[in-house]
C-alpha cells in the first residue's frame, strides 16, 4: 500500500475556521458540538434523566450520577461509545481523501 504525503492542515475538517486540536475536533466544533446536544437530548428523554451536557461526561466516559440502573447505565454507555466511533470514522474518512 503506498501512503501519499500530504501537508499537515492544522484547521479543523468542518471548516469552521479554528485550529483543529483533539479536543476542538471531538467536543469544541459547531458541528460536533450539535451532534452531542442531539444525542445527550435523545438519551435524557429516553433514560427520562437530566444529563449534564460535558466533556468529561460524554468525552470520558463518566457516567452521570443521575443515571441509575443497568439498562440505563449501558444504553448511556454505548449511546456515547456510538456517538465517539461515529465523530472519529466521519474523521478519518475525511483524512484519508
């Protein structure tokens, strides 16, 4: 497999126009920042709970003390766990054109 090399682009991939860090590129974006509103709003309604909105929360894996039980506490999980996998293909996808 040749591997191409390419200039390192130091902004971030949604073209908001900020330095594309880890941190801005997984939690800071307007675009990826809309896509956590959306799916810690669907898992609040869904767990009937009111989950805080942070990177530590969501980012980290922590699970917020509101949540309770097992069924709640695992679909909390692999909302999140879906949530990271989807932000990190949709950016390596974009890396690799």
């Amino acid at each position: 497999m040749l591997y191409r090399k390419k200039k390192h682009q130091p902004l971030c991939w949604h073209e908001c126009g900020k330095r594309g860090t880890l941190l801005h590129l997984l939690w800071e974006c307007p675009a990826v920042k809309t896509l956590w509103l959306d799916v810690i709003s669907f898992l609040s309604e869904s767990l009937d709970v009111n989950i805080p909105v942070g990177p530590n929360i969501c980012l980290l894996g922590l699970k917020p003390e509101n949540v309770v039980g097992r069924a709640a506490v695992q679909s909390w999980t692999l909302g999140c766990l879906a949530t990271k996998r989807l932000i990190l293909l949709n950016w390596k996808e974009r890396k690799t054109d």
